[in-house]
C-alpha cells in the first residue's frame, strides 16, 4: 500500500499525489534454443511465443510455447501447424490466437493458422494476401487482425490488410502511407492502430503512422528519433511501446521509448535490462509488456531470456464533496474521483454515520459538531493507495436559541433581554413593535414597551439554519393606591384604616394592628404612627401613608373608698390631669355629678365612677365606693371596679356586714364563668386563668343568708376599666 500527501484543491477536491515509473524484472527465460525473428501474442494471462531462426535462413523453428504470468512458468504446446519459419506475424482476438505468413526454409510463407489454447490444437485459415510475407507487422483492434508492409525478393511494400475471424477472410484497407518497408515496428491503442519505422534496402527510418479503422486512413504522427529496424513493439494502456532493434549502422539498442497518441510524443523510459539485440518479440499482459528472445549483432550472441515491463501502479486515491462545512445533522456526498481504476474502496469517517463505507460513493451524515478528518484507501489488483485528509469536514453545532426567561416590567419601564446558543440573533415582536428594542440584531436589546409583548428571536450561526424562541415581556401599569385619610385617636382606643389598591396589601409597620395584609386593618397604636400601605404585584407596586395621631389620656382620681352611717354624708373629689370636666355616675345622691367635688349622702352602700374627658376628647375614669353602715340591713357589690395595681380599687369583693354564708359568680358577656367564690373574703382581681380580662362589661349572681336567717339574691352588672 502506498500512502502519499494530500492536495487540496478548491475547498472540496482532495487527491493523493504519486508519481510511479514502470520497472524492469527478469522472468524466467524460454527454455527452448534461443532464436531471433519469432512471433508472439496473449491470450488473457498467457503469453506465446514461436517459431523463429538462428543461424542460416534453412535453421529455422515451428516449436510453440506458452507462459504463464501468474506462475512464470514456459510449457511447450502443439507446435505450429505450418513449416518452421523465421519473421512470421501474430496477433489474438477473444480468447484464440493467430500466427503465419513470414519465410520458411525456402520461400515466403503466405499460410495462417488459428491456435485455440482450450484444446491446444491449430486450424488453418486463409493465407495472408500480402504482397511482401517477409517480415511483416500485424496487430489486432477489437474483433478484426490486421497485417501490413513486409518485403518479398528484394522489393517493399505498403499493402494492408484486414482479417475477419468469424468470415475468415482479408479485406483490403488503405496502404501504409508510408514507403513499403519490412521489419516495420506496430502495435494498437485505444482502438486505433499504430506502423512505422522498418528498413527499406538496409536504412532505418523514423516515421510513424497512425491508422483508424473507422474512416480507413492514416495520418503520420511524430517521428521516431533515431530510427530504427527490427523494433519490438507492444502498448499498455493508452500508450504504445517500442525498443530493443538496429539503426541505419547496424548497431543494437536496448532503450525503451513510449509514445503517447494523444499527445502526439516520444518520451524515453528506462532502457530493457537485458543486452542490446534486434529481432526480439514482444506481447503485453494487463499493464506489463514482456520482450524475448533477438540476436546481439555485435557479439552474435542469440537471447532466449525474457524482462517484463510493469506499468502497473496503485490508483492514485482522491475524491470530492459536496461541501467542507457543514451544519450537525448533515449529510455530505462523497464522490471517488480516483485515477488508475480502482475497483475497490475502504472510506473511514471517524465522527461520521456510518464510520465507514466500501461504496465507491459513499453519504455520511455528521451529527456532532467538531473538525473531522476523511481517509480513501483505493486498491486494484496492483495495489492500493491511501489518502488521509486531517480537517476535511467541519462540523458547525446548530444553534439552540434561547430567549431568556418570561420577565414582568412596570409601565414605563424597560428591560435588558438575553438571547443565547448561536452567533447571529434577529429579533422581531409578535405585538407591540420591534421598534420598542434599542436594536433587534443583537443578542442583548433593552426592550420598552408600553403592552405586554411576545419577542421572537431567530438565533443561528454562519453555516446553519436559525431557530427561533420566544419571551414574554408583561407590563403591568402602576397601582393607584390610597391609604386613607390621617386620623386622631386616644391611647387604648382604636381606629379601623381605609386603604384601597389592586392588591395585594402589605402595612407597615405591623404593630398596632390587627392584619397588614388586609385593606381595611383595625390600628390600636400606643404612640403616633405613620402606616404605609404598599400595593400591586410583579414589582409594580405604589405606595400611600397615613398617620394616626395618638392623644395620651387625661389621669383621674375619685378618692379613697370611704364609710358614712345611714343618713350620713360624704365629700367625693377629683382629682388628676388639668383642663379636664368631669362627671359623676350614679347621679343618685349627689349634689353635683359635673363637679370636681360633689357631696354624696346615698341610701345604700353605691360605687361611684368619675369619667375625665379632656380637650382631645379622651377620657380617664376612676371609682370609688362610699359604703353606708347599715346594721344587717343588706349586702353591697359595687358596679365598677379597677384593677391596675394602684392600690385603689383593684379587687371586685362582697360588702356588707352579717354575712353569714355567700355564692359569689361572675360571667362575661358570653355567659363564660370568669370567678366564682363561697368565701366574702376572696375577692376577683380581674384575671381569668391567669390573665387579665380586658375592659368590658360582666354579669354577677349573689345569694347571700344574713345572721338575722334572712336570704338575698342579687345580680347585676360590673364594670372592669383598665
């Protein structure tokens, strides 16, 4: 195998550069008496030689041999059917040979034999009408023979003629057009048919003519340089051959000269290895010529060894495509544009399906980005020839297009998209307007629109076809938001916030209020506080404040609990924050109920409740009990009570003397049992499983059974104020 640098020519032609010349090889000689002026053809893989002379004219031979190429090995055949003779013509057509005229031991010889190698036997067909049957040239194109010059006593001619195998008979073609002549060289190529040089009265001539057999004329070609007699003949391919022979002084050669028909030259090649002769016959096998036998004049020394002439050489590997660049999922068409007739191929495709291939033409389909390289390995029963191409194929990934995620902007707002997965990027809107991008041949535009838009990308690269993804840019309008009007409260109440947006809500900050995700929160600050209300969603939000102005209360006193006798009187005064009116309930017993100081002379044991109220309108409220001394007269329980840990009225407790067993219980408004006691010692400090009740209104029940036997039932209401 012969592995040879790559050429690259137009991007897509890759061929392996050789240059080969034939060689010569000594084969096995024929092993028969060594002669000169013998005839020889071939048949498929065999050649044959014989008849020829040595010495005097009357030593002359009919013996006939056949070679064999593949074993080269000489077996003698049946020999010539006709008399032994010397300078007899020989040609094959098909699958038999043909072989006569030339001189035997005592005349022209104009008989021709057919020599059939399946049975090894001769048939004798139509004698040769040439005028001159010594030392004539003959040649076979396709199914016809053809037999022209040769000499008889002393006069040359240029007759030609044509033999029919299946008619078996000659017809006459145009003559020579050359001066007759007799050991003329001949030989055939592509179909037309080639005679020149020879000797006319002992002088070599140079001249050679070319015969084609479709308009039955010659046409003289470039000369043979020098000239020569008694050549040998024989073509390979599209080329003629002639060596070894005599020029005009009677020197021998041994140079080897081919003619190229289309170029119309004579080019010298490496000289027949053997010793300079003339009278040698030569026969062509495939792309090998083969030369025997001949004298060498100078040391009369006659040859029977043979050389073989090989042209044969690898095919020059080399093939095209139908593009070097590709995208991934391609397929490329490999086309085998290899010289010299291969007849098999191996294609290796690494990174390609299939990974290989023996078509001649192979398809490939590439489905991975990368650079890739293509080997043809091109063979014929003369060897094979490799072409490696690194870098053959590049393979381009297809873009994946990726828009970026779905984004939400506020109106009047704009955004950066992101595109990605090629090299070029074109950018269109399904709505709104490409004019709302900065740019639509980037990867990166800032969009601004003023709706919600769907922006379609086509992303792709320098070789492949673009994709497209899409994005969603919504824009939402900016909420109108409203958080209510400002407000003015007093410590310890309450005031319910009026916000109004798109939603969702959020309040800040959240102490003081009941819900900051709600429109309308109830706020109980304990200090003044400004509530911002944020609204919307998707980042567009809006914001509103309001401020809640929280007035400190008024602070109240109505005195120390105090005891008066029946009928007696006591003074009530209030104290506590200025600028503050007062008033005073129960009214019953009063001399004043909107006075600081009021005179009390109640009946019964009472609860009397202040109430301050300042400018602000926030209040503060305080009680004190006035107890009357009635002697078992009846049981007391005061209406309000306030358990804030200043020592003044914080416990809810029974009064009265002559007590001598109670049940005390109290409810709150939903009939829930907060206390409950036997004993008029223990008194409700206003907690209910261990925290404080809120302010707010509750239900007592009493049944009380005096010392005098005497049973009271009451109930009524308390009030708890913090």
């Amino acid at each position: 195998m012969k592995k040879h640098i790559l050429l690259f020519i137009s991007g897509i032609l890759f061929i392996a550069m050789q240059v080969s010349a034939g060689t010569w090889t000594k084969k096995a000689n024929l092993p028969a008496i060594a002669r000169y002026l013998p005839a020889s053809f071939s048949i498929g893989t065999k050649g044959y030689v014989g008849c020829g002379m040595k010495g005097t004219a009357s030593n002359v031979f009919n013996d006939f041999w056949e070679w064999d190429q593949a074993t080269n090995t000489w077996t003698q055949k049946a020999n010539f059917a006709g008399t032994p003779r010397q300078a007899p013509i020989g040609f094959a057509i098909g699958n038999k040979g043909y072989m006569g005229s030339g001189v035997d031991a005592s005349a022209n010889a104009p008989d021709f034999y057919e020599y059939d190698p399946s049975t090894n036997t001769w048939t004798k067909k139509a004698n040769v009408p040439v005028s001159g049957n010594d030392a004539s040239v003959a040649f076979s194109i396709g199914t016809k023979g053809y037999v022209g010059t040769g000499s008889n006593g002393g006069t040359y001619y240029n007759d030609f003629y044509e033999y029919d195998p299946v008619a078996d008979t000659w017809t006459a073609k145009a003559s020579v057009g050359i001066a007759g002549r007799c050991f003329a060289s001949a030989f055939a190529v592509n179909g037309k048919g080639y005679i020149g040089l020879g000797s006319t009265g002992g002088v070599a001539t140079k001249d050679m003519w070319e015969w084609d057999p479709s308009t039955n004329t010659w046409t003289q070609k470039a000369n043979f340089t020098p000239g020569r007699w008694f050549g040998s003949g024989f073509s390979i391919g599209n080329y003629g051959y002639i060596s070894a022979g005599m020029d005009s002084t009677g020197k021998c050669h041994n140079d080897l000269w081919q003619f190229d028909p289309v170029a119309n030259t004579w080019t010298q090649l490496t000289n027949f290895p053997g010793s300079v002769r003339y009278g040698a016959t030569a026969f062509s096998i495939g792309c090998k010529g083969y030369i025997t036998e001949g004298l060498n004049l100078g040391t009369v020394v006659y040859q029977n060894d043979m050389y073989e002439y090989s042209t044969c050489i690898p095919p020059t590997a080399a093939f095209s495509m139908d593009a070097k660049t590709v995208c991934a999922g391609t397929t490329v068409n490999f086309t085998d544009i290899s010289t010299g007739s291969p007849s098999s191929w191996s294609w290796s495709f690494p990174g390609g399906t299939p990974s290989s291939s023996t078509l001649q033409n192979p398809s490939v389909t590439y489905n991975t980005s990368g650079t890739y390289s293509v080997s043809l390995t091109a063979s014929n029963s003369n060897g094979s020839n490799t072409l490696d191409s690194a870098g053959c194929i590049i393979v381009i990934a297809k873009p994946v297009p990726n828009a970026g995620k779905d984004t939400t902007i506020c109106t009047g707002s704009s955004v950066a998209l992101s595109a990605s997965g090629g090299t070029t990027y074109s950018w269109t809107a399904l709505s709104g307007g490409s004019s709302t991008l900065n740019n639509t041949a980037v990867f990166n535009p800032v969009a601004s629109p003023t709706v919600t838009t769907t922006y379609v990308v086509s992303v792709g690269n320098s070789t492949c076809p673009a994709g497209t993804d899409t994005v969603i840019v919504n824009v939402q309008n900016i909420p109108v938001v409203d958080a209510g009007a400002a407000a003015s409260i007093c410590n310890g109440s309450e005031t319910t916030l009026s916000g109004t947006g798109t939603g969702p809500f959020v309040w800040l900050p959240a102490a003081g209020l009941n819900c900051t995700a709600c429109p309308d929160p109830v706020a109980t600050p304990t200090i003044t506080t400004v509530y911002t209300l944020t609204s919307g969603s998707g980042g567009c939000t809006a914001k509103d404040s309001v401020k809640i102005t929280v007035k400190q209360n008024p602070v109240v006193s109505a005195g120390n609990d105090t005891t008066i006798s029946e009928g007696g009187t006591a003074m009530l005064s209030a104290s506590g924050t200025a600028s503050v009116s007062y008033s005073w309930t129960p009214g019953a017993g009063l001399s004043c109920t909107a006075c600081a100081v009021t005179n009390a002379s109640p009946t019964a044991s009472t609860s009397y409740t202040v109430i301050a109220i300042d400018t602000n309108g926030c209040t503060a409220t305080d009680v004190m009990n006035l107890n009357v001394d009635l002697k078992c007269a009846d049981v007391f329980v005061p209406t309000a009570f306030s358990p804030n840990g200043d020592g003044h009225n914080d416990f809810e407790c029974v009064r009265g003397p002559c007590v001598i067993s109670l049940h005390f219980v109290i409810h709150d408004r939903w009939g829930q049992l907060v206390f409950e006691s036997d004993d008029q010692k223990q008194c409700w400090d206003g907690y209910y499983n261990g925290k404080p009740m809120d302010s707010g209104v509750f239900i007592y029940y009493l049944t009380a059974t005096m010392e005098d036997g005497k049973t009271i039932a009451k109930q009524g209401n308390i009030t708890l104020v913090r």
